[in-house]
C-alpha cells in the first residue's frame, strides 16, 4: 500500500512500546524549536504520556488533535519548570509541510490492562505524526469473518488498546479483497454497532467493493487524512464521534469546488446549487459541516443558515453547537433580525455562522437591511423556506450572496411521460441551481441507512358509510365527530402492544420499547384527541405539542390554554419543571419532548419497570399538527400515525419520522397507518416515492427520463415498501419445512451430524429474523392471509406461517440456542438477545403454573402418558432447562420426592439439580482441558454475568493466581482466559 504512505518495516513486527519510541522522536523532530533543540528527557516523556490519559473516548482524542489554529497540542512542564505546548497533528498541513504518514503491522501488544492475555496482534495500523489515527483488520471474503473482525475490534477494546497513544485511533476498517467497510471507533466496548458501519460509494453512487479501489479513494493521502480531520464530527451531545459517509463528504466537496469555481473566476453566483439528500441521511451533520468549512474561507464573511420555523432554528442551534469544537462554538449565534442588523454592522474579524428563520430575514430586509459583502446562505429544508416573496427580496439585499439548498424533498416539475406527477409551478433548481449531489431514499435503503415502510390503511366504519358525501361535508359530518375520533382512538389502543413492543425472544415480547407521533389536521383536532386518549387509555403516557407558527384558526385562546394545561400535566406527570412559567415555555416543553423520545441526557438511562412507575422517564406519543413532522429524528420512533391527507414531499418527510435505524429485528420498517380515505392516500404514498426515487424535472425544458411502467410494483422489490405477508410467509415456509426435518415437527430436537447442526444455525438464524419482521408487521401466529402474485395483487388464496403458536416459535429458538453452542468454535453466532430471553424470562417462556401440576401429576401416577405431558410442556425451554426439568422428572420415578410441589419449591429444586449440573459440567470440562476441577469452581463463583474482568478484581485475582499455577505457554495465555469466560458465560 503506497498512495503516500512510508511502510515502516523496523516498526513492524515488534511491541507497541516501539511505536511509543517512534513517536518521541517525531516530537523531538517537529518541536526542535519549541524545546531549544534539547530532546525530551525520560522524566518529561513519561509527563507526555501521562497527559494522553485524559483521552478517555475517540471524541477527547479528537479534541486534542484539533487543537486550536489547526494545530494539535499537549502540555509540558520541562524539568526546569518551562511550560510549553508540544505539537502533534498539523490539520492544515496534508501532504506536506510537517505531516508525516507511516504504515505498521503485526505490532504486538504485551501489556494490555484490562485482560489476562499477554498477547494480542493487530494486522494494520496507520500513522500520521506517529499518531496511530486508522486501524485494519484485513479478512477472507466470508461474510461471518468480516463481521469477527467488527467483534475483534470490540474485544480490542475491551481489553484496553486503545489507551495512551492509541486512544488517537479515530476510524476503524474492515478490508477482503471484494470488500470494505469503516467505521468511527465508538466510545467504548459496549458502544459498537454495526449499523454504523459504513460502504464507499463513487461519485457517481456506484458501490466501491474492490478493496484496490477502496484504498485509492478513501484511505490513500490527501484522503485519509481528510478523513480524520474535516470529516470527523465531534458529538458533544453524546460524549460520541462521527465519521462522514461518502455522500456527505462529496456533497461537502461539490459545494466547496463551487465555491473556489467562483472565486477562481472572480465572478459571484447568486445561484450556488442545492443538494438533495434523502431524510433521515444525515443533512444535519453535512450541513454543519459545510457551514463550518466556508466560515473559514478567507473570501467568505460570514454564514446564514436559514430555516422556516423557531424551534428548528433552537434545535439547529443546539446540534451545531454539539458538533462544533470547542473554539468554534462561540462563532455559532442564534438571531432575530434586529439582532442580525447589529451583528453585521460590528466590525468583526472572524466569520460568524449566523441561524435565523427566513421569516426573521425578510423582515430585516424589509427593515431596510442590506449589504454587499461576501456571504453565504445555507437553507435547509430548501424545498419549503424558498418560496413567495421573501427569496427575491434577500437575494436583491445582499447582491454578493451566494445561495446553496439541503433538502431531501426537491420540488420538482411534472414528467408525465414517466409517471412523476407533481404539483409544483417553481422547483428547488430555479431558486437554488444545480443539482450539485444526490442521495435519494432508494440508496439509504439499499445502504441500510434508513428503513422502507409498512404502510397500512384503516377506514372507521363511520367514513365508509358517508363515501357519497363532499370533502367539505367529509370533514364537517365525519372527520371531526366524535364517533370517528373515537374509532380513530380504539384502533390505535387496540393495536399499541403489536406496534410498539420489542421483538419476540422466547415468546416474550417487551411493551412500550417504541414510541409514537399522531399527525392530525389542526390544533382543535389535537386538543380532541388528547382528551379522548386521557378518557379511553389512561395508561398511555400521551404529550401534545403545536406552536404558534400554526394556523390558529377559531378558538385561539381557548387552545392555548388547552396547550398550557397539558404542559402543566406533563410536568406534573414526570415531575419536571412547570414550563408554563419559565421564559420561553412553548420552546422548553417541546425541547423536552423531544429529548425523551430521542432518549437524549438525561433521559437515555435504561429504567427497570419499578423505576419507570417511581420516576417515570418514557413517553408513548406525542399528538402534533405539524410540528416534528419534519427535522426531528429518533430511531426510537417507530410509528407514525395520521389523521390528515399530505402528498409528495410533506408526506415523504412525515413518514421519514419513523425510519431511523435500530435492531432489525425490533424495527424492521418506519410503520405508517392512515386512517382517512385510504384509497386516496395509498395513491400519494405510492406516488411520493416514485417522485422521490426518479426524481422529476429539475427545469421545464430537462430531457425526459426513461419510462417504466413497473415503478410502482418495484417500490416492493426495492425494499421502499415492507413486502406483502402473504409473500414473506410463501418464502418462509419451505425454510420451516427443512427446520423441521433436521429438529423434528415440533423443533424438540438438536441435530445430530456436524453439517445439520451447521445447516439448522444459518437456516434457523435466517428464519428467525424473517419471521421477527413478520411479527413487528402485525402478524399473529395461527392466522392466514392474502396470497399475492408477483404483482402484488391478491389472489383469493389464503396461506399461514408453518409454525402454529409463540411456543413453538419459542421452542425454535430453543434449539437455535442449542445448537449454535455445539458449533466448533470461531463459528458461532451473535445470539446474545435470546440467551439474554432464555435467562429473564426463564419462568415465563412456558406456563410454570402448569409444569407444578403436570410434575405433581406424575408425582402421583409414574405413568408415561404423564411422563410425556411434561416432556412436550417444556419443548419451548432451552436445552440446559429442559435436562433440569427432567432430572426433577428421573428423580420423581426414583421416589426421591413423596411432597407435592408448588412454585416456589420447584424453584428451589431446580436451582439445587441446576447447581449439581454445573459443578459436573465445569469438572468435565476442567478434565478435559488437564485443569484443577476445584480451584475452576472456586473461580466460577466468583464470576459475575456481564460484568469485566477489570470490573470484577476478585475474579480477575483468582484467574492470576490461575495462571500463575499452570504451566501454560505464551499463546496458550489468551486462549485459557477466553475459554473459561466462555465456559462461564454458557452458564446459567
């Protein structure tokens, strides 16, 4: 690997300590000056090392490299008593000046502090000033080895690598030949998340998977170090780091060449261009991150960024301020227009970013602001601030502005030739120009950076018999009655445990894990509904929000105070402040709102449900008009509810609320269920995301695009929409069928040969994700639906998933669990949820009450009828709990037990049969493995489920004294520690 990197043989090969040392010397190097050319001494190094101690996270590494000035620094008091600053990283300086790029491998790390191994190896790393920034893992092409490495990273940490000089690792890389991935290193072990890591792709959106390639692009030199400097964002809200996907850097990029494009030909464009990124893709952070760049233009004088409405100039406001480094965050201000006049007329040396509505803009300039320095606006949400009047007005104030639009809705001009059919007379290129960069809804979701939607439609019978009546009519007689707002209400409730529980483990389902936004059309239909939920679902946990940007309509101040008693609910509710009575109440209450369901500090704490009942944290849905429909994301929002007709993009943005990524198999899809004219709103919704996907015409005289009569069936195949049931369940059920043929009809064996127990993990694995995904869809077991044909189109047929109850499925994932652990090891797969299931709801799984009797039944006649009710009643059970089980059930044909028993007796037997298991288990094992039965034993008491090793200093103690007794050689160290943890962990 070249591309502007030195490989540093003498480096590689050897400990870390050896980079240590080739650090110092750069400093001595790059700091002769600053030290008098006397190098450091021994003591003044170590004070170095002991300042790199404070980098506790990837985010605090990031700060020190930053520095100020683009230079990264780090004190030092010299042996005399000098204080000065050492530089470490020279931002500005990329492929040259004082940057030096080194490559190292197979560096050994010997004194990991957090493990008992002696020996960890790591393939790559990358060096910029002797500062480890990047590390590699390089793998074969198998899927299940890329995804070990993302596991080896996080056992890396653990283990405590990345500490000291190594805290500076900022990206990490998984790279095969046909294939590679980065990511940000998370803050800690327990933070990685492999939706966060992240596909190249080309300017031209082509996937980049040729690992040549991908080096060429993304981690030769300017690039890489790019990457780890302008394309890092600090997150200060989440003590977190980010790293910019490729559109963001090349959207950034695009705005920037435009720039320069100006500035080399001595000519302003009032037109810059606009960029249109799907929601939910990061505008945000891309948009910050732009801002942040042309401030620091020279010929730029200051940044306006403008939005259409004052809470998204506050949130705004706050992300930006979160992702800015510490000496930039001052230059973020929010104003009003008088505020921006008296800004502007100060004489300021540095660039300013300047938030304010449009609205605010257009009335300074109509205050007869103006000015002809050099500025840029950025306007988010482009394809709604732009518009009328105002635009003209601040275009013909500040002459010498340039204008650049984020939206991920362009407004576009019909082309009917290809079915994109709109409503627009003015599109987002004529107030913005050119599309500089395109990041639609059909590449997040092939990208998995968003979800598709499961869209599904429910008429009250209330409106289904007034179809005759106008629209006029509609809304008077039917949409605000209280019949159909009651129908509207009971269906949500009926539905809430389906919508918003967590996935199914072991037969269980978590309530509440998501929540839930209701659109409705107008403040009055939201002081409506919010009455009728306290009424009909006192349970749910329901907040009210609308602002007074809002058409008020009739009955303003009745509303306002119904908008005042329900802040006065919430906060007595969650015992909150009384926001009615602080400074700017509309503004506090919604912020609070939304950091609940966002589970942002102080409210991302994971509450058992005793807590949640003494100190509420968790709110259900928020009922809205318009507010958070648009610029407001959680991923814990799953559901979006709408008593409202919107169309095109207003309607994408407001579905785009529900498709932030989580777990899979929790949140599938973003859901959307509408409840007035279902016809008419399956029609927009089908033609917003072709819209949205083609794109239409930017101008009236665009060529025409290629026509396909098939778009809308392929919003299906393209993941856009959730796929039919009746189709998912067609695809399921021939895997059920060989499920069954390997583990028996009711999943109550475990394969025997090698190759079915391979095959059962991936196909088992396989279908219990697909069938999550039904479940999350409103699936119920033992139901038939709707066959449909390849056109989507139902045939009349009915079919119904190949598994006939929870139990069942239970007893699936039962032998899943099972299973997997026989496989050899480096084999196995992530089951941590179910064993996690297995574990909690250990007496839920199966019906306790039930298992007393059938035990207490046989108890009285040893008959094997009785014997085989309590053999099929514990299928479910893993296969640890069904052998207990049936070692109660041998020693009740023994005539050990003459009592009857009842739970909480059973509870106790089992817990003392579960203990002798044990102890046989980890004696066997010890056999095995040449070690002291005993002192393994003694060990495993001391263990504590999900707690380190460094967390646990009386474990770690007696595994020291472990290794000290054993004659083990210097690899077989590793080896011991994580397969007796693992011993350990397989343990209940």
């Amino acid at each position: 690997m070249a591309e502007g990197w030195e490989y540093r043989e003498d480096l590689s090969g050897k400990t870390a300590k050896m980079l240590y040392d080739n650090w110092r010397q750069i400093l001595n190097e790059n700091n002769e000056r600053r030290l008098d050319g006397i190098p450091l001494s021994d003591a003044e190094f170590e004070s170095v090392k002991l300042e790199l101690n404070k980098n506790k996270t990837p985010y605090d590494a990031q700060l020190m490299m930053a520095g100020a000035g683009g230079v990264g620094t780090i004190p030092l008091i010299r042996d005399d008593g000098t204080k000065l600053e050492l530089a470490i990283f020279y931002g500005d300086e990329v492929a040259g000046g004082r940057s030096r790029y080194e490559i190292v491998n197979q560096v050994t790390f010997d004194e990991l502090p957090f493990t008992l191994s002696k020996k960890r190896r790591i393939d790559i790393m990358l060096l910029i000033n002797g500062l480890p920034v990047a590390h590699i893992e390089e793998k074969d092409e198998s899927l299940q080895n890329q995804w070990n490495a993302f596991e080896q990273f996080q056992k890396y940490d653990g283990d405590g690598m990345f500490t000291g000089l190594f805290s500076f690792v900022q990206v990490m890389f998984v790279i095969s030949q046909h294939s590679a991935h980065y990511f940000a290193r998370p803050k800690n072990s327990s933070a990685y998340n492999k939706d966060f890591v992240f596909g190249w792709r080309d300017d031209n959106g082509q996937d980049v998977t040729d690992a040549m390639e991908f080096i060429h692009q993304v981690m030769g030199i300017p690039a890489l170090h790019r990457l780890v400097t302008v394309n890092m964002i600090p997150d200060a809200a989440n003590d977190n780091l980010m790293v910019m996907r490729s559109y963001q850097i090349q959207a950034t990029r695009a705005i920037l060449d435009r720039m320069r494009q100006m500035d080399m030909n001595n000519f302003i464009e009032k037109e810059g261009g606009y960029v249109w990124h799907t929601t939910g893709s990061g505008k945000t952070v891309t948009s910050f991150k732009v801002a942040q760049l042309l401030a620091s233009m020279p010929k730029v004088r200051h940044v306006l960024f403008i939005v259409d409405r004052v809470d998204l100039v506050n949130q705004t406001y706050e992300n930006f301020k979160s992702f800015a480094y510490k000496t930039f965050e001052d230059r973020i201000k929010v104003v009003d227009g008088h505020k921006l006049k008296r800004e502007l007329n100060r004489n300021q040396r540095i660039s300013n970013i300047y938030l304010i509505t449009i609205q605010g803009l257009d009335r300074a300039v109509k205050d007869n602001l103006v000015s002809d320095e050099r500025f840029v606006i950025l306007m988010d949400e482009a394809h709604r601030s732009a518009s009328g009047d105002s635009v003209t007005r601040i275009k013909t104030a500040f002459p010498k502005t340039t204008w650049f639009g984020f939206t991920g809705t362009p407004n576009f001009y019909s082309d009917e030739v290809n079915e994109v059919k709109t409503t627009k007379n003015i599109s987002t290129y004529d107030i913005f120009g050119e599309r500089l960069h395109q990041y639609t809804i059909k590449d997040a979701i092939g990208d998995g950076n968003v979800l598709g939607f499961d869209v599904t439609y429910y008429t009250p019978e209330i409106e289904a018999n007034n179809s005759d009546l106008t629209d006029d009519e509609l809304e008077k007689a039917v949409y605000s009655s209280f019949p159909y707002r009651q129908a509207v209400v009971q269906d949500i409730i009926n539905n809430w445990h389906k919508n918003h529980s967590g996935p199914i483990e072991m037969g269980i389902r978590q309530p509440n894990q998501f929540h839930g936004i209701f659109a409705v059309s107008g403040k009055q239909a939201v002081v409506a509904y919010y009455n009728l939920f306290k009424k009909m679902a006192p349970e749910l946990r329901v907040a009210i929000s609308y602002s007074r940007d809002e058409d008020n309509g009739q009955g303003t101040s009745d509303l306002q105070l119904a908008l005042k008693q329900a802040m006065v609910d919430y906060s007595k509710f969650y015992g909150t402040i009384n926001f009615v009575e602080t400074k700017d109440p509309e503004r506090n209450y919604l912020n609070d709102i939304t950091k609940r369901i966002a589970h942002k500090k102080p409210y991302n704490k994971k509450l058992t449900p005793e807590q949640e009942i003494n100190v509420p944290q968790r709110l259900d849905l928020i009922i809205v008009s318009d507010q958070l429909l648009t610029g407001f994301d959680s991923k814990y929002v799953n559901t979006i509810y709408m008593d409202k007709l919107l169309k095109e993009g207003m309607l994408i943005q407001a579905m785009s609320r529900t498709n932030r990524t989580i777990d899979r198999n929790a949140k599938p899809h973003g859901k959307v269920r509408f409840f007035r004219k279902g016809d008419v709103m399956e029609n927009n919704v089908q033609n917003a995301l072709v819209i949205y996907t083609k794109g239409g015409n930017d101008t009236l005289g665009d060529a025409k695009k290629t026509p396909d009569d098939t778009e809308k069936i392929d919003l299906f195949s393209k993941n856009l929409l959730a796929p039919k049931l009746g189709s998912q369940i067609m695809d399921l059920n021939p895997k059920i069928k060989r499920l069954k043929e390997i583990a028996g009809d009711d999943f109550s064996q475990i394969p025997k040969s090698e190759t079915e127990q391979a095959q059962f993990v991936t196909l088992a694995a396989e279908v219990n994700q697909q069938v999550q995904r039904l479940v999350q869809q409103d699936y119920t077991f033992g139901s038939a639906v709707s066959v449909v044909d390849e056109s989507g189109n139902e045939t009349g047929d009915k079919i119904g998933l190949d598994i006939r109850d929870e139990a069942e499925f239970s007893a699936l994932q039962a032998r899943l669990y099972d299973t997997n652990a026989l496989l050899p090891d480096g084999t196995h797969i992530d089951l941590t949820e179910i064993q996690i299931a297995i574990d909690l709801y250990n007496h839920e799984i199966i019906d306790y009450d039930k298992l007393v009797e059938l035990l207490n039944n046989f108890m009285d006649e040893n008959s094997q009828a009785n014997r085989k009710a309590i053999e099929d009643h514990i299928i479910p059970l893993d296969e640890d709990d069904r052998l207990e089980v049936l070692d109660v059930v041998d020693r009740i044909e023994d005539g050990v037990y003459h009592q009857h028993f009842d739970t909480n007796s059973l509870q106790v037997e089992r817990k003392r049969v579960r203990s002798d298991r044990q102890e046989l288990k980890i004696r066997r094992w010890s056999a095995n493995h040449g070690y002291n039965g005993n002192e393994i034993i003694s060990a495993y008491y001391l263990y504590l489920p999900g707690v380190s090793l460094n967390d646990n200093p009386k474990l770690k103690t007696k595994m020291e004294e472990l290794e000290a007794s054993l004659d083990l050689g210097f690899f077989e160290l590793a080896d011991f520690e994580e397969s007796l943890l693992a011993l350990f962990k397989s343990m209940k």
